[in-house]
C-alpha cells in the first residue's frame, strides 16, 4: 500500500477544506441578499423560502446519491474537480439573471454541483485519517463550512451594500474558479482504505445493500435524526436571521454581514473543530461521546432562544445568538467519524451522501420553507414581529436532536462491536 507523509496528508486536508469552504461561499452568501433581492423581485418571504430551501436542497440533495455512488467507483479527485467548476460557473450566472424565476434555476444547478464534492471529499478525508484521529480531521474540514459564511457575509454585505447583490455573486464566483486549476494541478488521489490498513479489494455494492445495512442500524438511523433535526433549525434560522436583524432591529447589510461572520464564521468554526477535537480525545475512553458532543451542542442554544428572537436589544440579541449560529455544525465531525466506522469502506461515500440526503431534504429543504411560510402565515396577528415568532418555533428542531443522538448513543458501542467482528 502506498504510504502518503504528514505534509501530504494536511496539504489535501488544507485542500479539501478550501473546496468546502468555496461551496460555502457560493451556497451561503445567497442569505445576507435576501432583502435586496426581494425588494428588486417583489416576492414574498414564502417565495424567499422556496429559493434558500427546496429549490437548492431538493437537487442538493437528490444528486448526493449517485454523485456518492460514483465516488465509491471511480476517481474522487476529478469528480470533487468537475463538480467544483460546475457550482462556481453558476454562481456566476446568479450575477447575470434578470428574472426571479431564473435565479431559482441557477441554483438548481448550484446544487448539483455541490453534490459532487462533499461525499467524495470525505470519505477521503477518512481514508487519510485513522479512527482515533478522524473526528478532529472531518471537524477541520467542517470549519470550511464556517469560514465560508465568515467570507460570505463579511464581503457579500460589504459588496452589496456598495455595488450591489448582484456584484456579491460575480465576486463570490471568483475563488471557486482559481481553486479548480490548483485542484486539478495538485491534489494526489488517496488511495482507499490507506488509513485502515486494508486493502481495497472489493467492488461497491448496489445502492440498495447500502440502504439495507443503514436501515438496520439503530445507530444510523438516530444519528440521521438527530443530524437532520439540527439542520432543519440550523438552516431555518441562519437562512432567516439576516433579515431578522434588518426588520427587527433596522441593521443595514454591511452590519449585519460582520455581526454574522464573526458569530458564524470565527465563532462557529472554533467550535466546529474543537467538538471534533473533544470527540478523538473522549472518543477514545467511550465512543459515545461522539453523539454526546452533538447532543450538547444541540441542547445549549435552547435557553437563550427566547432572548435572541423577541428581545428588542440589539445587543441582547446578539450575545444570545452566540450559541445558536456558532454551534450549528459542531455535529458534523463526530458524526462524520462514527458513520464511517458502521460501514466497510466503499460503502463510505453512499452512507455520508444518505445522511447528507436526509439532513438537507429535511433541514435545508424543509427549515427555511418553515420559517418563510410561518412568517407569512403569522403577520396578519403579529405584524412585522411575525419573522421573530417564525424562528422561535424553529428551535423545536433542537430538541429533537438532543433526543436523536442521545438514543444514538445507547447502541453505537454494540454495533461497533459486530462490525469488528
């Protein structure tokens, strides 16, 4: 088996987490132009909904799968590459479009880029990493995701506010583009199984023996509710606040784009390693903790729910927003690392993609369609505080999670057991 030094592994590493980091861009700097692009379009908040959630999730989502499919069969590198030009070509294109219902149609195909590269990417990334050492590797690759929406918003509401929405898109294009060439001119593609010492021997099984054994693990299909659950308020919630705090507290896009990169992006990203990192370091006394960690994370923002929604101090609201926007990918890493141990490794890409359909069907499909009918649905008693009342009752979804993972908990050293054997 071919051997891949320190540097080469923290260098694809760095790479992979830049790609996630662009998609994060591409797919986020969409939230902080919900208003002006409202305010062009004349659409309603339900319609807004429609364009962050269904439209983008459904494609998402649903290409996940056979995207995955391939990566468990054919070159991660060129698919991670392919799918990496054909999101940031459409996120271009979103810069370009005249009419509402072609912008819709830009993110469609946004999505399906993005399909292509986060399966693929990692399962790499497990194929770098042992066990002992994945949770913390699949949480710095996570932090892409933080960083992203730290640039996304920080420049998209600087740009907009002086150029324009549609300027945020063409510049938020750029980067994408630039990393396509040095993708392709550098990243190695990792061998599988390098990490476990196994030699890749076998062919992918049909999608439905992977379906099959997911569905019949408990582990599985706890950790899918917890993960979709938190997604579904994580989605709702940061697709909305943005607006939230330019109606109900009269931020312009340039605030508001620092306030969110620095909860989101600093703030979240140093909480999405540091539960990846807690969960190597407790993982190895009690597996457990890799669903404890998520647990946690998803039950601290719940006390200070009613503070950030319904406060009218700008301030109040912001400090309590602190864990409800930073903590809203610290599942990924410890749940990205104990699915993987469920399965043998070229079932790795299909099992996270299943998970990434369930999580985005119901949270990014489902979250901000939520929160935008909700509010529409409410203002008639609750006038222009009917969005503030709409993200309140997304927190629901927090509770659910905690309850997800924590049953999660209770079966996964069992099953690792079986596996083992």
């Amino acid at each position: 088996m071919s051997v891949i030094g320190v540097r080469t592994r923290r260098y694809v590493l760095a790479i992979l987490t830049a790609v996630y980091l662009v998609n994060f861009i591409d797919r986020q700097i969409l939230s902080i132009l919900l208003q002006p692009i409202k305010e062009e379009f004349g659409v309603s908040d339900a319609a807004l909904g429609l364009l962050i959630g269904p439209t983008f999730a459904l494609f998402y989502s649903v290409m996940g799968l056979p995207m995955a499919m391939l990566a468990d069969r054919i070159s991660r590198k060129t698919l991670i590459g392919v799918s990496l030009g054909l999101f940031s070509a459409m996120t271009v294109l979103c810069g370009l479009v005249g009419q509402f219902w072609q912008l819709a149609v830009a993110r469609i195909w946004t999505g399906i880029g993005e399909a292509g590269t986060g399966p693929a990417s990692q399962s790499m990334i497990s194929d770098l990493y042992p066990a002992g050492e994945r949770a913390r590797a699949q949480a710095v690759y996570a932090t892409g995701s933080n960083l992203g929406i730290l640039v996304a918003f920080a420049l998209g509401g600087l740009v907009a506010t002086h150029f324009g929405w549609r300027a945020a898109f063409l510049l938020a294009g750029v980067p994408s583009l630039l990393l396509f060439a040095l993708l392709f001119a550098t990243l190695p593609d990792v061998p599988r199984g390098r990490s476990d010492a196994t030699e890749d021997m076998a062919d992918a099984p049909p999608l439905r023996v992977v379906l099959s054994r997911l569905w019949a693990s408990r582990t599985f299909r706890f950790t899918a509710l917890g993960a979709c659950a938190t997604c579904f308020t994580g989605y709702g919630v940061f697709g909305f606040f943005p607006a939230f705090l330019a109606r109900s507290h009269g931020l312009d896009l340039s605030q508001i784009g620092f306030a969110v990169a620095l909860i989101t992006g600093a703030g979240g990203a140093i909480a999405t390693y540091l539960s990846g990192h807690l969960a190597d370091r407790l993982g190895r006394r009690d597996v457990r903790w890799n669903l404890y960690i998520p647990a946690i994370a998803a039950f601290l923002p719940l006390p200070l729910a009613p503070i950030c929604f319904l406060s009218d101090d700008t301030t109040a609201t912001l400090i309590a927003a602190v864990p409800i926007l930073a903590l809203t990918a610290a599942f990924v890493g410890p749940v990205i690392a104990i699915i993987q141990r469920l399965v043998p490794l070229r079932m790795r890409a299909t099992t996270i993609a299943t998970l990434i359909l369930i999580d985005n069907i119901v949270g990014l499909g489902l979250g901000p369609q939520f929160v935008g009918t909700a509010s529409d649905w409410l203002r008639p008693g609750f006038g222009q505080d009917s969005l503030r009342v709409a993200l309140l009752m997304a927190m629901l979804g927090s509770l659910i999670s905690v309850i997800g993972f924590v049953l999660a908990a209770r079966h996964v050293r069992g099953e690792l057991r079986e596996v083992a054997q």
